[in-house]
C-alpha cells in the first residue's frame, strides 16, 4: 500500500481515522485508490504514475503522501452522515487539487520520477511548433 497508517497521523488523529473511515478497511481501500486515480490524473502527462504510487518508505514523495491521505479523508467523510467535519476535509481537498493544478501547470515542479515514452525519452507535455523561415519574393 502507498499509504499507511504512520501517514494519517500527520493530518488526522487515530480516534476521527476510525469514525471517519467507519472501521472498514474496504472503505478505507476503496477511498485510497479513488484518491490514488485522481492524483494520477493530474500527474500521469509528466510524471511516472507507477512509479511514483509504487514506491515505499522514505522512497516516496512526502508531499504527494500527505496530499493522497487529504484526499482520501475528503472521499470517506463524504459518506458520513450529516458530513461530520467536512469543513475542514474539504479546505485540505482544495489545497491539495490547488497543488496538483500547479503541477500540471508547471508552476511547481515536485522530486517526482519523470514519463518516459517508447525510446526512452524524457515525456515534456509540452508541444512544439515552429514554421519555415519567411520567405521575401522580390520579382
């Protein structure tokens, strides 16, 4: 797993882990890989997904370790009733969707394995283009 529990308790204590995960571990896997896709969605243009997911102990990204626990709590505290401590699960979401918005967007560059495609080469996501030198026709 990519996440463990040592990783919770940076964001949330172990006690609201149990009740926001309503002690089901299928929940808490379901929400987990649900937070691990979305991640993936923003990160998969530049960055080896695989990698990066695959990774464990002090190999994986703390930033992106923290970001994937915010984003699971915000998944399982939907599924609550009354939405029991939303507030603050959703402020956590929304800097953590900020955060993968600027990775995409090459405004922040995390210590993350690039894309590489078929030869080998390092994947950009950027496009390129260009057009022939202009030609002056004097007749």
């Amino acid at each position: 797993m990519f996440v463990t529990d040592e990783d919770y308790k940076v964001v949330i204590g172990d006690t609201a882990l149990k009740v926001i995960s309503q002690v089901s571990a299928e929940n808490r896997a379901n929400a987990e890989a649900e937070a691990r896709e979305e991640m993936a969605g923003y990160l998969r243009p530049k960055y080896d997904c695989e990698a990066v997911f695959s990774a464990g102990g002090e190999a994986r990204n703390r930033l992106v370790v923290m970001y994937c626990c915010d984003i699971a709590l915000y998944h399982m505290a939907a599924s609550l009733p009354q939405k029991m401590g939303m507030e603050i699960r959703k402020e956590r979401y929304e800097r953590a969707v900020k955060w993968l918005e600027g990775v995409q967007a090459g405004k922040i560059i995390p210590d993350l394995p690039a894309a590489l495609d078929d030869e080998g080469q390092t994947v950009s996501g950027a496009l390129r283009y260009g057009c022939q030198k202009k030609q002056h026709y004097n007749w």
